[in-house]
C-alpha cells in the first residue's frame, strides 16, 4: 500500500515512453537525490532441498535494481533512463526524490514497465 500510495512533498512525474522513462520535477527549494528503483511486486520460489523441500517462497516488492541518476536543485528537473537497462525481470519502477545523505524520501512515484 505504501508503494501505491505517492509522496507529494514535492510532487514529481514518471513517464513510460516505448524506449525509455523519464522523470520530471517542478521548481523547489531544496536539493533532493533522484533515484530509479525498478521491482518485482511478487516472486515464488520453489524450494527443492533442505529442511524446507517441498514448500514455496513468497517474495514482494524485490529490489532488482537501484540506480542515482542525478540530482535536482531548485529547478524544473528532467532524467531520462533507457528502459533496457533495467532487468528484465523489473516489471515495475518507482522514482524517488532524497534529501542529500540518505534523508528523507520527499517525493516519488510508481509506473509499470512492461
């Protein structure tokens, strides 16, 4: 739910083109970290041997990949990134906007990749 859910604090944009995505950020005040997460939402996973042989995983949300692709000052900001550099298996992106030094997570947004 919090993934769904968009942080406005400073609101950004995400675009899927056909060969690319792309971030949009208006004016602000401060200096944020942009940030590109692509996702998995859900994984199984059978397991075969061991103590738990026989059973399935269930994975959310798995991190296939997180990149810094820049950062944005004060003003209207725009990052573009080639959608095939993202795993394959990265069906979904979030974008994020992060006070500098791993604070606060100010803005972001999810889109589908596929």
């Amino acid at each position: 739910r919090a993934l769904k859910a968009p942080r406005t604090d400073v609101p950004l944009s995400l675009e899927r083109t056909e060969h690319e995505l792309i971030i949009r950020t208006p004016p602000h005040d401060e200096t944020y970290d942009v940030y590109v997460v692509g996702y998995l939402p859900q994984a199984v996973t059978r397991i075969d041997r061991g103590e738990n042989a026989g059973r399935t995983l269930t994975e959310v949300n798995v991190v296939r990949y997180i990149r810094k692709i820049g950062q944005s000052s004060g003003a209207a900001g725009e990052w573009k990134l080639s959608l095939s550099s993202l795993p394959g298996d990265a069906s979904n992106v979030v974008a994020l906007l992060q006070k500098p030094g791993h604070g606060a997570i100010v803005g972001a947004q999810t889109a589908s990749i596929q």
